[in-house]
C-alpha cells in the first residue's frame, strides 16, 4: 500500500485515512520517496522539508488517534506555490531579490488549510513574480513537463500543476493572474480551478496584478478541486477585495448527477482563432461527448475578445510596476553584494537590476511606460474601458447560457525554448483564459484528450461565484473518461 500512496487523488487518501487504513505519516513518507525519485528530472519544488511534513503528518494522526479529526482534508498534503505566505517558511516567489525572505505569517488560505488540518508540503517552483507562461522565466530553475521532460509545464504555476502531475503531491495551491492555473493544468494533464474573483482571500498572496491575481486549485480529479476549494473559500476582513457570500459545499454539488437541462456557448471568436490549433481536436471531441449527453450548445460571440491580451498586458503590467516598488532592496529583500553607489537611490537600482529577471524587468518598464505623465489617458485608461467592455460581453452572454466551452490553450505543451527570443508568442499562450480574469469570472480546465502524447485541456468558464455548476459539468465528462486516472511514466 505505502508503494502506491502517492498515486492515490487526494478524495481516496481522505477515506483511507477515515478508515484507519493508512496513517498522514505513510502518505507523507510516500510523497518524500517519490519527490527523491523524480524530482531531480521534474524540478517542481523549490524546497521542502520533510522533518516539517511528517511532523505535521504525526500531530494530524495524534488528532485522529483521539477522535478529533479536523476533517476531510486532515493530514493531506498540499503543495505550495511559491508566492504564498506560510509562516517561518521560505516566500521566494522564485526570484533572486527573494532568495533568503522568510515569510512572518501565514496567509489566509494558509490559516484556513491549517485549521482543516492539512500537511503543507513544500514550495513549488514558478515564473518569477508569477510573469510568464512557462516557468522559463523562474529564477531558480525550469521546471519540466511530466509527460516529456523536454517541454515546458505551463506557468506560472508550472510547478504545482507538474508536481501534481508527477505524483509528487495529490493536490497543489496555485494563482491565475491570466491563465496561471488553467494553463499549466492543461499542459500537465490535471484540473485546475480558477474561483471568481474575490472568492477567495488574496491576503499572503505576494501580489503581480491585484485586480486580476486569484488563488486556485489544482488536482488530479474535480472532487479534489472541489474539496480545496471548500478549505480555501470565504469572506476575509483582512482583503478588501474579499466577497461576502455564502460558500457551497462545493465537493457535494460536483458530484450531484441530477438531470438538468443545461445550455453551453461556443464563442466563435474562440473556435475562429483555434481552427488551426493543434490542440482543437480532443476539444471538439469533448464538446460532441456533451452533446451526445443531451448537453445543448448554442453560438455566441463575445466581439471585444481580440482586445483582451492587449488589454491585459497594460492592466496587468501597469499593476506589477506599482506593486513591485516595494522591492527596493532596502527593507527586506536582497541588496546588491557589491554595492557601490552613494545614496538610496544607487541601492534602489543596483538591488533590482541583479535581483530582477529579465520578463520582470520588461514587464515593470511596460508597465511605469504606460502610467507615465502623458500616456495614462492613451494606454491604461482606454484598456480599462476596454476591460468594461469585455465583462460586459460575458454578461449578454450569460444571459442565454449557462457556460461557455474553450480550448484551454491554443497549442499542447511547447519545447523548451521555443519562445526564448519571441515574448509575444508567449504572452499569447494565455489567449484563452486571459479574458475570464478581466472579467472576473470563474474557470476550470478539465483534461480531454492528448495530442501526440501531450495532454490537452478543455476549458469551462462560468457565472461569477457559479464555480460549484462549472465543476459539476465538467464532471459529467470526468465520469466517462479515464483520464483522472492517468499518470506520465517516470
């Protein structure tokens, strides 16, 4: 049993361990030979401490041993992007500028993981500052694809979508700024989840985009998403962006298989573009399975959808420039070894030139550009019209439907590489979940097939705060498939 344990989702460990079955500590043993096996090739962690996680193991099993289970998720693991604040643990957000700040709280999906019991279970590596759609951008190391080392995972949570799909943890905490947990989840052969704006405390998530940033999960199946997502949801005093409104249970709804009659759009702006997609195949597929489910599908158009990845790149790197400011070198994070300069301001540019990558750099330059005295008006002014505008499309939409069906990106996991000298063609890899972030809608992305060997994802965007509908239809097609199921050979 303890040789397998690390294959089991995360809803099987849980009844395991309800029956006395196996203990936290076999799970988390498990996990630690299995990341010393295939984490050297992977790379998805960027540190973790197994003294730490058994001890959290043993408590969780002491609490057992005397009937007092926190509940379901007692004694799960859960991987950590890095980018969330777990008290006395490293918070990197994989960049240089970072290497050595050690968070002095916890976050409040943290606190809430903590009050269900959960082991936290190392931090996983990602793009730098979240920027990046590959986990190229990381200042540490790449991480590879599971399914083939030579290509990317996704970003920017690359590393919590690879070490789920490597079996190196059965659930994993990441954020979507533009794509960041769907992306990655479609290139790794998992589900990730990104929730409705404000559905989820931002609170210990180091910020990239603050009106955009929302923390999600990632899992092997939708009933461990669900079940994360129960943990992590709620109303937060401490994020002023928080919304106060009741949580589902999010785990029962999934799995509610009473008939109803639902009504799914096909954007055409989205099948139009992805026509010559290589990963369109298993997406059509999937959407004549719903069909053939009894699932209607009506054409819709959301017309100001060419306008998002502009629109995005202005909001989301103007927000960056502001938010990053804080990384001066001077209060807590690295400063420049070999300084030589004269005054704050020589510290302030030395820290963050070796601190700060490239993507950074460029992005915290586009972003001052388009704040800048004289270009406000023409730039972020207008992408926040424009942002309205996009979020008013999804509203008509949803008038006559009751989800929308993507592709979750344009092409299956790409080679390492292939964009090092072509940013734009990676910005445009996040051309289909971009839109449900300005919008501030919730997406899922379900596994529906492979190309070439190569996971594929299909897409699922919903009403805003409706995550419980979208990941009820996209178990629909989890239930016929077996892919919940598959694993790369390691």
């Amino acid at each position: 049993m303890g040789d397998e344990l690390h294959f089991k989702s995360a809803g099987e460990l849980s009844d395991l361990l309800s029956s006395g079955s196996v203990s936290s500590v076999e799970i988390v043993q498990s996990l630690v030979e299995r990341v010393g096996s295939v984490d050297d090739r992977v790379k998805a962690f960027n540190s973790f401490d197994a003294e730490d996680a058994l001890a959290q193991a043993q408590a969780s099993d002491d609490r057992r041993a005397k009937g007092e289970s926190l509940g379901e998720l007692d004694g799960i693991p859960v991987g950590l992007k890095d980018n969330l604040a777990v008290k006395d643990q490293p918070l990197t957000c994989s960049s240089k500028i970072l290497e050595s700040f050690v968070s002095p709280y916890d976050g409040t999906c943290i606190q809430k993981l903590k009050a269900n019991g959960a082991v936290l279970w190392g931090r996983l590596n990602m793009d730098e500052f979240a920027m990046g759609s590959s986990t190229e951008n990381s200042g540490t190391h790449t991480t590879s694809n599971p399914w083939d080392l030579e290509r990317i995972p996704g970003g920017s949570s690359g590393g919590s979508a690879a070490a789920v799909g490597a079996c190196e943890t059965p659930i994993s905490l990441g954020s979507d700024t533009g794509g960041s947990i769907r992306q990655p989840a479609s290139h790794c052969g998992v589900v990730g989840l990104k929730p409705t704006y404000g559905r989820v405390s931002r609170y210990g998530l180091a910020a990239f985009a603050s009106s955009l940033d929302q923390i999600g999960p990632i899992a092997r199946n939708i009933d461990d998403a669900a079940l994360l997502l129960n943990a992590i949801s709620g109303y937060d005093p401490h994020d002023s962006t928080s919304y106060n409104i009741d949580v589902p249970d999010f785990r029962k709804a999934a799995a509610d298989d009473s008939d109803r009659k639902w009504t799914i759009g096909l954007p055409k702006e989205y099948l139009e573009e992805s026509s010559d997609s290589a990963a369109i195949k298993p997406v059509l597929d999937a959407i004549e399975f719903y069909k053939s489910q009894g699932f209607e599908f009506k054409d819709i158009s959301l017309p100001h959808t060419e306008y998002a990845v502009a629109t995005y790149y202005i909001i989301a790197t103007a927000e960056a420039s502001s938010n990053l400011a804080r990384y001066d070198g001077i209060r807590y994070t690295k400063r420049a070894d070999d300084f030589d300069g004269k005054d704050s301001i020589d510290v302030y540019h030395q820290s963050r030139a070796l601190g700060f990558g490239e993507e950074v750099k460029r992005r915290v330059i586009l972003g001052t550009y388009v704040l800048s005295s004289g270009y406000y008006d023409a730039y972020y002014l207008k992408a926040q019209k424009c942002r309205t505008l996009i979020r008013s499309d999804f509203e008509n939409a949803f008038e006559s439907v009751d989800a929308i069906m993507t592709p979750t990106s344009p092409t299956p996991a790409t080679l390492k590489g292939a964009h090092a000298e072509d940013p734009l063609a990676m910005y445009l890899s996040d051309i289909y979940t971009i839109p449900a972030n300005l919008a501030g809608i919730p997406g899922l992305s379900i596994p529906c097939g492979y190309v070439d060997g190569l996971p594929v994802g299909l897409q699922i965007l919903g009403k805003p705060f409706k995550e419980d509908e979208i990941l009820r239809v996209g178990r629909v097609f989890e239930a016929a498939h077996g892919y919940k199921d598959e694993h790369p050979e390691l």
